[in-house]
C-alpha cells in the first residue's frame, strides 16, 4: 500500500502519465466521449495516482484511499474548492458547496446542526408521504401496463421531499414556474460543470438567456418566501431552521442573499443526487433477483403492510445494506474536484501548487485492492464485519474528511424510506432488453431512460 507524506517538499518526480500534452478536446475524444472511461483507461494503464496534462493545467487522479485521506482529511487545507469550482459558483453562488474558508467554515458551523440525525428526523414524514403520493398516482394510472420512466418519478419524487422540507412547498406541484427556473439553473450547473469553453454570461446565447431569465424568476420567488417568514416568524422547514441559526459567539444571523445561496445550493445538492441513487437502485434490483427477493423479505417483516417510520429505520438493516451497495457502484457524485494551493508530495509526486486533483470513488469504489468482483452487487459487503475489513478510504460516496456531505443522513433518510414503502407495495420490472450504461453529467445518469414496468405485490 502507497504512503502518503505531509514533510516538506522535495520531490521534483512526476506521476506517470501520457507523455503528450491531451489538449482540451482530449475528454471529449475520449473513449464513448465520456470523462468516466476516459479516467478508467487513465487507471488501469498508469496506476492509482496518474498525471494528465490538458492544455496549461496539470490534472493528478486520486483514487487510492491512502491518497483520498491525505488529500481530503490530512491536508484539506491545502486542497481547497478554488477554481474548479467556478462554473458552479457562477451558476448557484457562494454557499456551503462552493464555497472556501473564511466563508465555508463560518457558514459550516452554522448550518451543522441542522443537519444532524436528530435535526432532520422531522423530515422523515415528509419523505414517507411523498412516497405514498407516488403510490397513489401509481394506483390509478390509465394503462397499468405502460413502463414508467422511473428516472424521472424519482426526480419528482425528491424534489417534492426537498422542496416540502426546505420550505413547506411542494414546488414541482403547486408553484410549477418556479420549479421549472428550478431545474433550468440545475441544467445549466450541471452543463456548464461538464464543458471546457463557455461564452460569458452576458453573451445572449439562448442557453445564457434561458439561465438568467430563470434566475429572476427563482429569486423572486426565494426572496419572496424569506420575505414572508421574516413576517409571519419561522415555521418548522429547513428554510426557518437556517434563518434562526445563530453564531455562537456574535449571536449574527445568516444575511438574505447568503440564505438564498444555500436554498439553491441545497436543492442542487440534495435532490437529484438522491433521485439518481434511487434510480439505480431500482436498476440494480431488477437486475438481481435474489437481491429483491431478500429485501421484500425484509420490508414485509419489520413493517407489515404499514406505513415506515423513523423507529423502523433502525430495523431496515439490509435495505440500507441495498442503498449503501448501490452507492458503491454509481456513486452520483462520481469526481470531485479541488485546486491544490502550494507544491505537496503524495507518494514520492510532486503535486504542483496551482494544479489540480481529479478524486474518483467510481475507481475506488471498485478497486480490486479492495472489492472482491467489484462489478458484483453484494449488499452483504456492508455488514459490519466485512467493512472493518477494508480501509476506511475505501468508500466514500459522501466525500471525507471536514467538507463531507452535510445532507448524508437526511439522504439515506429519504431512500431508507422510501425504497422501504414502495418495495412493500411494487416490484419494479426493468423492460426487457433495455441496458444501462453510467454516464457522468455533473452527477452520474443513467445513459438512457430507465423504463420499467409495475407488478403489484399487495393489493
Ligand atoms: C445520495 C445523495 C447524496 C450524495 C451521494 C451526496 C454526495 C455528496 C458529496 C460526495 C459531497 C462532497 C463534495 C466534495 O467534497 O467535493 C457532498 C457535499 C454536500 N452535500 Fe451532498 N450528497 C447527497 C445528498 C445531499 C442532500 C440530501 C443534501 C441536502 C439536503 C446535500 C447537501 C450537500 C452540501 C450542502 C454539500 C457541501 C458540504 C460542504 O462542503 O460543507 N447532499 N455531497
């Protein structure tokens, strides 16, 4: 195993690596056009730290956990969100996702304890209602034999949670102007996250147009609701929650145009990276029949035909098991990015200062040193005894270290839940046929949509 080094620097050796210099259109050229296999083959023929050059930028890919630790838990200070993270900055502003210390680390502490299992356990309701919505338009749909495109029930379905927590409103049912500007700014954070030359801002090409037109509409509609909060008093939403939040020392509250960033950030966080591991998690069932079989054996003893709830989570062991197993092999947040600051040394490497690092659970998450027949969906590697088994660095769909996922346990809330009641009532059928491929646009989508059919396991 690779050792990591955190001494000075002395080291001038470079990561193996193309020796050529792959330009900006080497991604895209790149096997399928796809940036996930363009980094497999990166991998599998130069090794778990490779060098890449596109253009002016040196560009290392981290996927070894020894590596992950250093970069993402040892020395975070030193890898910040810089100028990788930009594009999404101009897209959805300056908020807990985007942003670097001063600003991240003050707005950190503050919003912390909102996202605490005990702080979002009043969501749970929200998340198993919306469930039995989805089951009731299930029920009365006019062909029950039509496949459904479960990507996009699960897109709507997360939305609503999302929505419903942040502010009490179901935005992509009762306020549907608002929810479309929604997606469009998600559209284009993920578009532009994906592309290598955009035109600037105020260049009216129709997808620039499109952004910004939706952007005063979602602001208008954001500042509206904060407006009306600050006169009516907080509710019980995650909105009132991250309106109230204090500093401790100072007793300051977060100011308007912050608490609007971290609404956009959180709907841009939190909803389609739950409905994408939902959707593979529907995938991967239908695929693995024995899997299904042990989770509907599960789902019919601990609830009994009712209703899920909080207290049933605990319970729900290999369901969780399901989602975690799901996670490892399409983990929505596929790459993170991060912008080293001075020159550091992993592995003998230089890592230059003013470079960048590309970090891949995708790789990790199958990386044979690891995970026996990775390609394999084994929820059994999730019990306790198997994880101990393997370093700690060896999953991380959250991330790691202080920038983990602050919605982590609010997202496996939602899909214990979830996944819970709706496997209680269906089994989702994939269309005969149909195969799926990862792709990675900002988060990882499935290549096509996923139709499936519906069979009613209890009437
Ligand atoms: C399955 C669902 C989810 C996955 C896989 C996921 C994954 C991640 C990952 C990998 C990061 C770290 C990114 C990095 O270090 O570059 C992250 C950060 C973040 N996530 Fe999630 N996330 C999920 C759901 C959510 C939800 C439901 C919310 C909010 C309700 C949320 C809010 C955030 C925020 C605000 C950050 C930035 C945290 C910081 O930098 O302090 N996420 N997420």
């Amino acid at each position: 195993m690779s050792k990591t080094m955190t001494a000075p620097m002395t080291t001038q050796r470079q990561a193996p690596g193309p020796q050529q210099n792959l330009l900006l259109g080497a991604l895209i050229g790149s096997r399928d056009g796809d940036t996930i296999s363009f980094y497999m083959d990166l991998w599998r023929k130069y090794g778990d730290l490779a060098r890449v050059k596109m253009g002016p930028m040196a560009i290392h890919l981290i996927v070894n956990p020894d590596h992950v630790r250093h970069v993402l838990v040892e020395r975070v200070d030193n890898y910040p969100k810089g100028m990788s993270h930009d594009k999404l900055r101009i897209a959805l502003g300056n908020g807990l996702l985007t942003s670097d210390n001063p600003l991240w680390k003050y707005q950190r502490k503050l919003m912390q304890p909102t996202y605490t299992p005990k702080g979002i356990a009043q969501f749970g309701d929200i998340m198993v209602d919306a469930a039995d919505q989805m089951l009731a338009r299930w029920r009365v749909r006019s062909n029950p034999d039509a496949a459904l495109v479960v990507n996009q029930e699960m897109m709507r379905l997360a939305m609503s949670v999302i929505s419903r927590s942040t502010f009490g409103l179901d935005i992509s049912e009762d306020f549907k102007e608002a929810g479309q500007a929604l997606m469009t700014i998600l559209e284009f954070a993920s578009a532009r996250s994906m592309s290598f030359i955009d035109p600037p801002l105020f260049v009216p090409t129709p997808m620039n147009r499109r952004f910004k037109q939706a952007l005063e509409t979602i602001d208008n509609f954001l500042y509206g609701i904060i407006h009306e909060r600050q006169r009516q008093g907080p509710g019980d939403d995650l909105l009132s929650l991250l309106m109230t939040a204090r500093d401790e020392e100072t007793g300051a509250v977060m100011d308007e145009k912050q608490l609007r960033d971290e609404v956009l950030i959180t709907f841009f966080a939190g909803h389609e990276t739950t409905a994408q591991l939902l959707t593979w998690t529907w995938y991967l069932l239908s695929k693995h029949p024995h899997v299904e079989e042990k989770l509907h054996a599960e789902v019919d003893t601990v609830l009994n035909g009712r209703q899920p709830n909080l207290d049933d989570v605990k319970d729900l062991v290999y369901t969780r098991q399901i989602l975690d197993e799901t996670l490892r092999l399409y983990s929505p947040v596929a790459i993170m990015a991060r912008d080293p600051l001075a020159d550091d040394e992993i592995d003998g490497c230089l890592i230059p200062g003013g470079s960048m690092v590309t970090i891949m659970p995708f790789i990790t998450h199958r990386h044979p040193a690891f995970w026996d027949n990775p390609e394999g969906f084994m929820p059994e590697r999730f019990e306790p005894a198997e994880i101990k088994k393997r370093p700690r660095y060896a999953y991380y769909p959250f991330g790691a270290g202080p920038r983990i996922c602050i919605g982590q346990h609010f997202a496996l809330l939602e899909a214990t839940l979830v996944l819970a009641e709706l496997a209680q009532h269906y089994r989702l059928k994939l269309v005969p046929g149909l195969w799926v491929e990862p792709q990675f646009m900002g988060t990882l989508r499935p290549s096509r949509d996923v139709l499936m059919t519906l069979e009613e396991r209890r009437a």
